[in-house]
C-alpha cells in the first residue's frame, strides 16, 4: 500500500524538519539555551523524568522497572494531554501505538486494542472500571493513562484480549494550588473546570476536581451536556501508612450518534452533518464511584494494600438505529427506536496485594472479588423505513423501558507474581486462578446460570543488553467472557480463551528523556460456540500478528516527540477476512516544541488504513490521515492555548458499531475544528 496523503502532508513534512533541526541545533537534552527558564522546563519533562513517580505499575503491579517487564506498555501524561486539549479519553488516547477508536455508538468510548474491542477493558488504579462502560468518561480527575498490550489476565483477571486501559487518578499530594481553565470551539464546545489542592491539617490533604462540557457537533441533532465533580482525600496516619478516599460524582446527557448506513459495500453518500436519528433521541446517565485505597508499608521490602471500589449508574437511552437488513432498491433503510436502560448498574470490587521484595526476588500475592449487578430494561419497536437520501428527523413515540432481565457476574481471583533478577536476566512467572459465575433471570422468570473456573498465567524473560535497554519474549493466556458476562446465551455458553506470543526491545534514550519500545506478538483468540445443552459444536478462531514501534518523550529540553508505527495482519482463520473495524496500519507523529519562556508550538499526524464495516469484510471504510496542530502562550499565571483538528478537512470515516450491525451503523469523523483554551494558577 503506499501511504501517499500521510507522506505528502505540508504539516508532516515540516514537523519532520523542525525536529531533526532542533535535534541538530541542540544536541542533546542538555543543550537548552539559557533564555529558557527553570519553571518552563520542569513542566516540559513533567511525566518522562521521576521514575519514582511516573513510573508505569500497570505492566506488573509493582515497582519493577519499566525495562524489566516482558509486556508492551504505553504511558499518556497529563502533560501530553494538556498539549492535545484532551478532554475526553478518546483524545488522551490518540496515536498510542496499537490503539484506535471507533464509533461506540455514538454515546460511549469505546477502543481497539490490537485489533480486539476493548470497551470491558478499562481500569481505574488497577481495578475494573466498567460501569461507565456506556458513557464518556471524564480526564478531569486523571493524572495519566497507561495501557497494557496483549492479554493481561494473569494480573487482572478475565478481558483484556488485546489488552487493558488503566487511568490512574489524580491524587491529594499536599500541594497548594487552585488551577482554572475553560475552553471554547467549534460547534459551541464549551468546557469549564478546577482543580484545587491544600493540605488540611498535618495527615489530612484535599483536592477537588470539578468539570461542566456542554456541545452542539457537526451532526445535526446531536449535542451533549455533563458535569464531573471529583472530592480526593489523603490521610497519613503515620510515615508508613496511606488511605486515599476517591469520590466521583458525573452526569451526562447526550444524543447518541449511530451513524449512517451503507449500501452495495460502501457507506452512503451523504453529507456529514446528516442525522439518521429522531429528534427526541437522548442518553442521561448518572453516576457516583467511592474508591478506598490503603497502603502500609512494613519496612522497605514489604507493602500491603488493600482496595475497594463502588460504582452505581443509572441511564436510559432512547435510541434510533438502522437494522441490519440491507438498504432496498428505492433507497430505504429499515430502523427501530430502541429503548434500554440500567436500573441501575453497580459494580463491587475488592482487592487486597501484598509486595514482598526478598532479595533478588520481587513477590506480589494477590486476591480479589469483582460482582457486578445488572437490572437491565429493554424495548424496541418497528418504525417506518427512512429515505437515505433525504433522512428527516422527526419526533418518535418511546416504546417504554419495561424490565427485561436481571444479571449479576460474580468473579474471584487469586494471583502470585514472582520477579527473579539473576545477573542481566530477570523472569516473570504470573499464575492467576479465577472463579466466574453468572446468573441470568428474565421478566418472565426464566432463570439461567453459568460458572467455571479458570488458569491465566504469563511467563516473560528480559535480558538487560545495558543499564538502559532491554530485549525481552513472553508467553501468556487469558480469558473472556461472552458479552463481557452482562448477558447469558445458550449458545455461548464456553468462554473465550486467548493467548500471546511476543517479543520486543525497549531503550530509555537521552539522559532517560526518551522511551523506545519495538515489539512483535501474535495473538490467538478461540470463541467456542455450544448447542442449548453446553456442548461446543464449533470454534471461532481469530488470529493477530503484528509489529508496533513506539518513542514518546523529549529529543532536546524544548523539543517533545511521540510518535508510533503499528502493523497488524488480523483475520478470521476460517474465513481469511478481517473482523469489523480493524485497521492494517496505524501510524502517529507529533511533536511539540517550547519556543522561549512564552511560546509553544506544536503538531500531529495521524494515518489510518484500511478497514471495513461489519463482517465478512461487508462494507469498505477505507483509509485516512488527519492533521493536528496547537500553539500556546504563556505569561505567568496565564495560559492560553490554540488547538486545530483535521486542518485539512479530511472527510473520512471514523468507524463503525461491532459485528453485523455495523454495516448500518458507519460514522463519521469530525471535520476541521478549533478550540481556544484558557488557564490560570491561583
């Protein structure tokens, strides 16, 4: 394939020379000219220095350096996010290598990670996150994203096929701050927040996070409205021990976007401000976490902590969809309005760890229990077909959310890591042994129930080439639940089954500036499919190999650099086509380069190959590039901040709803758009 809008880009072409030329000019990370102050630099090497602190746990739960552990790990620092306007995690979440968004139905985030959904993936501070699984969440109370590649049951127990998304929250340090921003862009977005922090008296310190967003888009119709307020306590009773107490409050409402259909394996075409939806759409969600996490330590070597975590939702969406039935000769497409709700949601979860450092060795004991309740309300009804090429939106009589079933996923770990350093080796063995059960109770009474138990493990070797780069293979096995556990079918009745393969260098660069990680995996997933009595009749099987090349952090004290390049050769084993959604090559570069003490300027290219829309390789989305750039001011408390997005005015896809629904249900990625943003520190 050749690439020709992605290496013809203007922008591309200029980020590439200001790089090289800076690099030129400067050197080295050392190389800062005077005129440059302290302040400015410490906020520019903010999340790539600190090992202490910005060190990635995610990939071992421990405090084992980045370089010794035998898995793919990206980091996202708030840092990174500030400079890309990040305000939802699809933004953090852009150009990360092996990961790509899609459309989620227009209401909810919603990823792909090495060519597997991943909408069940998603951690907070390491525990399951997934009640908010409907919904947008919220950077504002997150201090950095870090992401898992491969399957990662070993350590956090079923999901994570192609991997896991951990956003770890912003804490009550002590520091004494009050922090103001609002932002301002096309189609009205608007966003407001604060970010306050003090020390309340010797052991008790306090922070507040609190956001309003409020947006029209480029669809007609489709607008949304939320605000996220976030309390966060620590308390010290001693040197030795910490509690933090996280509270989150959100709510949310939106028209949700389910795209547009497609006819004789290509979408309409349709301008893309075209709503296919009713009037009287809507999705409102509401949601409050209360999240405990205490940490002791006996002496330097042994750390115990001990987690808990609530969240209840509660959310109705009326929704206007296309059927999956084919778009008729007079240009129609068949729809429902679907009516679903959670009534509520709650998701448990308690998690207790025990770090053990004995000599050589580094030992983490583990158990947890995850339940999650489900009273789910369902309807649907029929509507009239619609005109694809004059949609009219119109008022729709709801069809009611009446109940339709109960689910309650019930799942309990126990876990052992053990780090063995011999020399410039060190081996990882993860064993993990879960108990899942689901129970399943219709409105009409109908009762249904599985359970089984589980063995996930991952074995790793790292060879240490220097003090600064490592080379590692690791082998690793998980499992899956059919619909994430939310939702029981007789003829899945078997989980999914997924294994890893991979081999990989990493290198910190430039005084430790700049993180390289390079790896190959491959990645084989069984889907079993069972009769009514819980026999397999047939197996699914999917097959991902492919390589992923990633650098993020600084190439001098003013320039900052991420940039990845992902190949992957996902497939149906069967049937030798690609599954829904799934690009062949991802490819990201942005840098951003601090001018003086007042000026910062910036860029991002993004390519995205081709895909398709549902199964069997049903309707072609195509590729895509798109154009980023920023530009900020700054004087002292003040900061202003410019961002463009798709400058170009790319028209492309951004993707489509999984499986066979997606060949009617194709959205559209945003056009060019702007935003201003403003802060100032009290």
């Amino acid at each position: 394939m050749i690439i020709k809008s992605f290496i013809l880009t203007p922008l591309a072409v200029a980020i590439s020379l200001a790089s090289f030329s800076a690099l030129a000019q400067d050197g080295n990370v050392g190389g800062l000219s005077e005129s440059v102050p302290d302040e400015v630099i410490s906020l520019v090497v903010q999340g790539y220095k600190g090992y202490a602190q910005e060190l990635p746990t995610s990939g071992s739960k421990s405090d084992a350096e980045w370089l010794d552990i035998p898995q793919s790990v990206s980091v996202v620092t708030d840092t990174e996010m500030k400079d890309r306007g990040a305000v939802r995690l699809v933004d953090a979440l852009d150009g990360v290598a092996g990961v790509n968004n899609t459309l989620g139905e227009g209401s909810r985030d919603q990823f792909v990670i090495r060519g597997f959904d991943a909408i069940r993936d998603i951690y907070r501070d390491g525990l399951r996150d997934d009640g908010n699984l409907q919904s947008y969440r919220s950077l504002a109370n997150v201090e950095q994203v870090e992401i898992v590649k491969g399957p990662a049951g070993a350590l956090y127990g079923r999901g994570s096929a192609g991997g896991i998304i951990n956003l770890v929250t912003k804490r009550a340090n002590g520091d004494e701050f009050t922090r103001l921003s609002t932002s301002y862009g096309s189609n009205d977005k608007f966003s407001g927040s604060i970010d306050t922090s003090t020390k309340l008296t010797d052991t008790i310190n306090g922070r507040l996070n609190v956001e309003v967003r409020r947006s029209n888009s480029f669809v007609d119709y489709v607008n949304s409205d939320d605000y996220f307020i976030a309390p966060t306590f620590q308390f010290k009773p001693s040197d030795d021990h910490t509690v933090n107490l996280d509270i989150e409050v959100m709510h949310q409402n939106l028209v949700p976007y389910r795209g547009i259909p497609s006819k004789d394996g290509k979408p309409v075409d349709v301008s893309r401000h075209t709503f296919f939806g009713s009037k009287n759409d809507y999705q409102e969600s509401d949601s409050v976490r209360v999240a405990i996490d205490d940490e002791l330590k006996f002496g330097p070597d042994i750390t115990w902590n001990n987690r808990v975590a609530f969240t209840r939702v509660t959310l109705e969406q009326q929704g206007t969809r296309q059927t999956t039935s084919a778009v008729t000769s007079a240009n129609t497409v068949a729809q429902t309005v679907n009516d679903f709700g959670y009534d509520p949601r709650t998701t448990a979860t308690l998690q207790s760890e025990l770090k053990w450092d004995v000599g050589n060795q580094q030992l983490l004991f583990g158990a947890d229990y995850n339940q999650i309740d489900i009273d789910l309300n369902l309807r649907n009804q029929s509507l009239p077909a619609k005109s694809i090429d004059d949609p009219i939106a119109d008022n729709v009589a709801s069809p009611g959310f009446p109940a339709s079933r109960e689910n309650t996923t019930k799942t309990i770990g126990l876990y052992v890591q053990d780090i063995v350093t011999l020399g410039d080796w060190s081996f990882t063995g993860n064993i993990r042994q879960d108990h899942m059960d689901l129970d399943q109770t219709t409105a009409a009474g109908v009762k249904s129930n599985n359970d089984d138990d589980k063995t996930s493990y991952r074995l790793g070797a790292v060879y240490r080439i220097t003090d600064n780069m490592s080379a590692y293979t690791t082998f690793a096995k998980s499992w899956q639940l059919p619909y994430g556990g939310s939702f029981i079918s007789p003829t899945l009745a078997e989980f999914y089954s997924t294994k890893l393969k991979e081999v990989g260098v990493k290198a910190y660069l430039l005084d430790d500036a700049l993180m390289l990680n390079a790896a190959v995996f491959q990645i084989d997933q069984e889907q079993p499919q069972t009769d009514t009595n819980g026999f397999i009749v047939n197996k699914n099987q999917e097959r991902h190999r492919g390589i992923e090349l990633e650098a993020r952090g600084q190439l001098t004290k003013q320039l900052s650099a991420t940039a990845s390049y992902t190949y992957l050769d996902a497939e149906d084993r069967d049937t030798g086509k690609k599954p829904n959604d799934v690009s062949d090559q991802l490819i990201s570069l942005g840098t951003t380069y601090q001018l003086n003490d007042t000026w910062r300027f910036g860029g991002s290219v993004k390519y995205v190959g081709d895909r398709y829309a549902g199964n069997n390789e049903a309707v072609d989305l195509g590729d895509y590039t798109t154009v980023n750039a920023m530009a900020s001011y700054q004087t002292g408390k003040h900061r202003v901040q410019f961002n463009a997005y798709n400058i170009f005015d790319e028209k492309y896809y951004l993707g489509s709803t999984d499986g066979t629904s997606g060949i009617n249900s194709i959205g559209y990625g945003s056009p060019a758009e702007f935003m201003v943003s403003y802060s100032y520190e009290l």
